[in-house]
C-alpha cells in the first residue's frame, strides 16, 4: 500500500522520508531550494508537522535496519540532514524509544549523523571497503 513511488512501486521508503516526498508534501517547487523553502517559512506548523512524519519514517527505517541486520553502528547523511533538527530529532527519539523492544535488552546502537553530504556515497563504499578488510586481516 501507500503512495506511489518514482520506482513504480507503491510505499516505498522514499515517499515518506525523501526530498520530492517532502516538496510535494509542503507544495515546494523542484526548481527550489529545499533548504531554502522550508528556513524561508520558519516556524511553520506545516513544515514542522511534515518533518516530523518524515523523521519518524526514518526512524522507524532506522528500527527495521537494526532488527534486520544488527549493525555495530547506523550512519545517517546525505542532504535531508541539512533539514536539521526538525528531521533528525524525531528520528533519534524514534528509535531510541523503540530499538530494543524486539529482544528487551540493553544494547544501544549507536548513531552518527553526518551533516556534509559532500561524497557521502564514497564514504560509505570505503566504510564498507575497510571493514572487509579488517574481517579477512
């Protein structure tokens, strides 16, 4: 179910927490700068309530790869974290209240946002590159 998304495919990740789901949700123009368009309307409740939905997508992602995979730490970057605290604050709450409820244990996940997008693909292939590595070594 859900929105149907650019893939063709219906509820995908990206039409909860994605720049084009964020533009159509707020009727922001793709010629636009995102950034720009939501810190140009400030305080609005709009905005505020669209970011926290899409925040708490991520979190709920953010919960599914925790679950799914057991990673020793999640990584969030790329250009939605330019949005700032009204995107990543929902999402940390998210899964903090949530992350262990699967096996109630007491293991946190740690979490590090990178807020430079710059090369932010590259960095995860050389992430993934060293930790091979270092599990052949």
């Amino acid at each position: 179910g859900g929105l149907y998304c650019h893939c063709g495919n219906r509820g995908c990740a990206e039409t909860l927490v994605s720049g084009w789901a964020i533009r159509a949700a707020l009727g922001i123009d793709d010629a636009e700068s995102l950034d720009a368009a939501i810190a140009a309307r400030g305080d609005d409740p709009d905005v505020n309530a669209v970011l926290r939905r899409a925040g708490e997508a991520l979190g709920t992602l953010m919960l599914n790869l925790h679950h799914t995979l057991n990673p020793a730490m999640l990584v969030l970057g790329g250009s939605l974290m330019h949005l700032g605290e009204r995107l990543i604050e929902p999402a940390l709450a998210y899964f903090e209240a949530h992350q262990n409820d699967l096996l109630r244990g007491t293991q946190r996940v740690p979490i590090k946002v990178i807020h430079d997008s710059t090369f932010t693909a590259a960095r995860g292939a050389a992430a993934e590159v060293m930790a091979k590595a270092a599990l052949e070594a």
